[in-house]
C-alpha cells in the first residue's frame, strides 16, 4: 500500500530554493525527488513546479496514481501529438517562465535538447540544478528514519534466515534469490539494488554479479543486500566463510571489522564525508592492506539506494543529525577473496546510531 509521502514542508522548502537561485520554475526528473516533494511515485514523469503551481507531466499509465498521490498537484497527460515539450511549452508561457531550472543529473542530453525545442525556452534559458533538490532529502525526518530501520531490519531478518541456507552446493544465484524471496515475503516492496553473493574468488570483486558456481568448503561468502519499505531502501553486507577459516581469512577479516568498529565509533556530525572515510581507511592502511581498499567507506541512503552525502576521499560535504550513511569497508584481494562488512546508521547529535543488527563476529559455517 502506498502513503501519501509527498509533504507540504517538502514543497515550501523546494519553491524556497527557486527563489534562492533566482529560477522562475523548475522541472524536476528525478523520480526520488518528485516522490519526495509531491508524493507522487511513479517514473518516467515530470514535476513542474513555479510559485504558482505544481504541475505533474506524465503519461496515461500513471494518471490515476499521479491524481492520487500528488498532494496539491495539477497533472498533465501527453496525448496524441502533445509530448512533453508540448506541455511544457503550455505552463512556460502561462505561468510567464523565464529561467528554468532542469536536473542534468538525470536527464540525457538528447531529452534536454528536445524539450528546449518543442518548448520553445532557449537553451541558454535553462540552468542546471546542480543536485539541489536532492540536497533537500539529505537530512531525514523522524518518519523517513523510521521507515529507512524497518526497511533494515527485514535485511537482518534475511541474514538470520540465509545463514541456515549456506552449505557447499548452494549456489550464489541460490543465495540471492533466496535473499530476495524471504525479503519480499515479509514486508519489503523489492529489492533496494541487485543482491550480491559473490564466493570464493567472486569475493575479491566488490561488485560481484551472483553466478551458478556452488560453494565449496573454504570460500569467503559476501552477501550485500536491500530491500525497500515504503519506498524507503535499506543496505547491508556481511562476509562469511563456508567451513574452517584459515590464517589469513581470519587476519583479513579481523582488519575490515576493525576498521569498521573504529569509524562507527568516531563517525559524528561537523566532519566532511572525506574525515569520516579517513577513519576507517587510516586502520586498514595501517594493516597494510591500503592498495586492497579502492572504494569509498560508504554513501548515504534514503528513497535511493546511492545518495549523498558519501564518505569518500573526495567529500567536502560536512556531516549532519539526521543524515544516513553506510559504512563498509572491505579489502579485497585478486585471486584470493574479499571482506566486507557493511551497516547503515543516522547522524546524532554527537555520533551515530546503527540501524543494523546482524552479528559481526567471524560466522563459520
Ligand atoms: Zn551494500
Ligand atoms: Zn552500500
């Protein structure tokens, strides 16, 4: 069942940031954050929002949904020789647009090019949002956080269910899918990415895609996975090995929990993205395994599974109460295996608390 999400706090402080900018009106694109200002949730649509309105464009398989969702909103339908441009063109010139905001974070250029033209508003016309509007959802409210832990807890509910799966044999698409199954039979909408199970060698890519290899006694099993509650999405990994772990699994392992219980216990509020990678980076390069970490430490999570801001070496972004973030690091090493223990945890007002539950000790099974 669908709530209605999108919240008149949302709209004020979105019609707040056209004003800042200078911007007459702007078209939203990213479905996330028309979700996030008008409630409305579908994809493949539009929000058009001026001082005067806010205008869902959409097509006919949404305009029922879009009528209902859309919390204060006009909707638009294309039709028969009237496409977005059309539209467009329509609520320009009545609601007298000069300047346009427009997401080029989510639109191809090819869209672009053509709405500027069927809408008649030239392109130098159109500035770029430059992620403004997602900046809006970084901080979450106390209801958005409430749905980004149930949506976690179903994930530890997945992993207490899955480690009485795991033997020699199972497959990592058996995994997966037995992830997403129990997921999705207890309470979760879908999956917030595709799960990843990645075994033995496989574990030494972060981003494994799950394959019908077996597991055999020995492997390091990685399982990252989400689900998503009320649109809200959740993120965890943890790492296991299928039998006895020898010496440098066990080592490995040690280093990855290590450098994860010294950035959960330091990560708070005043620090860049970039501070909060370091704490974690710094042990694991201290360990010696520096070259084996290339990702970032983690990313925040909200209506989508990568938002930001990250903790990355790269973040300039400074970290505040109510933001969410993961926290993973992982070292991975090429024809040996890999290690990753991800949680998800909020911003407090002085360090962080974690949505996630699932035990970290080395499972052997
Ligand atoms: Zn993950
Ligand atoms: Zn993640």
């Amino acid at each position: 069942m669908r709530q209605k999400m999108g919240n008149y706090t949302a709209l004020l402080r979105a019609r707040e940031l056209l004003k800042n900018r200078g911007l007459d009106a702007a078209l939203a694109a990213r479905p996330a954050n028309i979700r996030y200002i008008s409630g409305f949730a579908g994809t493949e649509s539009y929000l058009y929002l001026s001082a005067e309105r806010a205008a869902i464009l959409t097509d006919s398989r949404y305009t029922l949904q879009a009528q209902k969702e859309g919390k204060d909103c006009q909707v638009r339908t294309i039709g028969k020789g009237s496409g977005y441009g059309e539209l467009l063109e329509k609520l320009l010139s009545e609601d007298g647009v000069r300047t346009l905001g427009f997401e080029e974070d989510a639109l191809l250029y090819g869209t672009v090019a053509e709405l500027q033209e069927k809408s008649g508003l030239p392109a130098g016309q159109w500035k770029p949002l430059e992620g403004a509007l997602s900046a809006l959802r970084a901080v979450k409210s106390a209801e958005e956080i409430r749905k980004l832990e149930e949506a976690e807890r179903i994930g530890d509910a997945a992993f207490s269910y899955i480690l009485e799966e795991l033997r020699p044999g199972v497959t990592e698409l058996q995994i997966a899918a037995k992830l997403e199954y129990f997921m999705k039979s207890h309470g979760a909408e879908g999956t917030s990415f595709d799960t990843i199970a990645a075994s033995g060698l496989h574990s030494a890519m972060p981003h494994a895609v799950p394959t019908d290899k077996p597991l055999e006694k020995g492997d390091f099993v990685t399982m990252d996975f989400g689900c998503r509650y009320q649109g809200y999405c959740s993120d965890m990994t943890r790492t296991v090995v299928i039998g006895k772990a020898d010496a440098r699994q066990r080592e490995i392992y040690q280093v990855v929990l290590e450098a994860q219980e010294t950035a959960l216990a330091s990560l708070r509020p005043g620090m860049t993205g970039a501070e909060g990678d370091w704490l974690a980076r710094a042990v694991i390069e201290e360990a010696g395994y520096g070259e084996y970490f290339g990702h970032g430490l983690g990313h925040s999570v909200g209506l989508e599974i990568h938002e930001k801001p990250a903790l990355s070496t790269r973040e300039k972004t400074v970290l505040a109460p109510g933001m969410i973030e993961t926290v993973e690091p992982g070292i991975y090493i090429p024809d040996f295996g890999g290690v990753r223990i991800e949680d998800m945890v909020v911003l407090t007002e002085d360090g962080v608390r974690n949505l996630t539950a699932s035990p970290k000790e080395l499972i052997e099974l």
